[in-house]
C-alpha cells in the first residue's frame, strides 16, 4: 500500500480530497436534506463513499461531522436562531442554513480550530451561495462560543 494520501486506486475521478473536499460533499448531503428531507438516511451513504476516497481518516472524519450535525441539529438550530439577529432559520436561505449547520456541528464538537472552520465555511459560502451569503455566514460563526467538551 502506498504511503500516496490520493491514488488513482482510491479515487478513479483523480479528485485531490482533504477536509475541505469532506466539508463540501457533507454540505451537499445536508443540503440536499433541505430540499428533500428524508434523503439522508437513503443518500447520505452512497454520496460520500462516491465522492471521497477510501481513506480511513477522512471517512472517519466525515461520519464523525455529519453524526454530530444531525445529532445535535436541534442544539444547532437553538444556538444560530439565538446569535442570527432578526433572521429566523426559516428566513434563511438553504445553502446559507446547512454551511451554518455543518460549521457549527464541527466548531462545538471537533477539535479544529475556530478558525479553520470559519474559513472552510467562508469558501463554502463563495462558492455555493449568494454574495451576501460571506458576510452572513461570517458574522453568526464569529459568535458561536467555542467549546472545551468535545462530544
């Protein structure tokens, strides 16, 4: 087995994946959920093993990220509804919600850095949503308080 992170046997497209590209295929998992709701428990799956290569610790990551967003979607959903002045998530558009979501799930219950995790979620914001959607997104991440427990 090569020591190579992304082979051409891991991934036949030839995709370069990391966290961001996790963060991204998650994204579109939740926010196919938006769109679709039940599609999660039929989707999800197929989804991110179609999209990400058959490496242990990405994977890991992955269902780590996604488990604790849906788990905790409620505490989630409290705590954007509380820091997001005068919008409520329902105001909110779907792209916007689920990069909400999944930034929030991973600054509360993983250890990566606030700031990485601001900034995956800003290039997510780029690229899926409006132009108002940066500075949005930006503003409520900046106020989720971090914490130390890391369920």
């Amino acid at each position: 087995m090569s020591d190579r992170v992304n082979t051409a046997e891991d991934h036949p497209a030839g995709k370069f994946v990391n966290r961001s590209m996790v963060r991204t295929v998650l994204f579109q998992v939740l926010y196919q959920e938006e769109l679709n709701p039940g599609s999660l428990e039929t989707h999800a799956e197929s989804h991110i093993s179609r999209e990400l290569p058959r490496h242990e610790h990405l994977l890991k990551f992955a269902q780590h990220l996604l488990t604790q967003t849906v788990e905790h979607r409620e505490a989630i959903d409290e705590q954007l509804t509380e820091l997001s002045h005068n919008w409520t998530l329902a105001r909110m558009s779907p792209t916007d919600r689920s990069i909400l979501r999944l930034a929030t799930a991973e600054i509360l219950y993983t250890d990566t850095p606030k700031p990485i995790v601001i900034n995956e979620a800003l290039e997510l914001a780029k690229k899926f949503g409006t132009k108002e959607s940066v500075a949005f997104v930006n503003g409520i991440l900046d106020r989720i308080p971090r914490c130390t427990d890391h369920g």
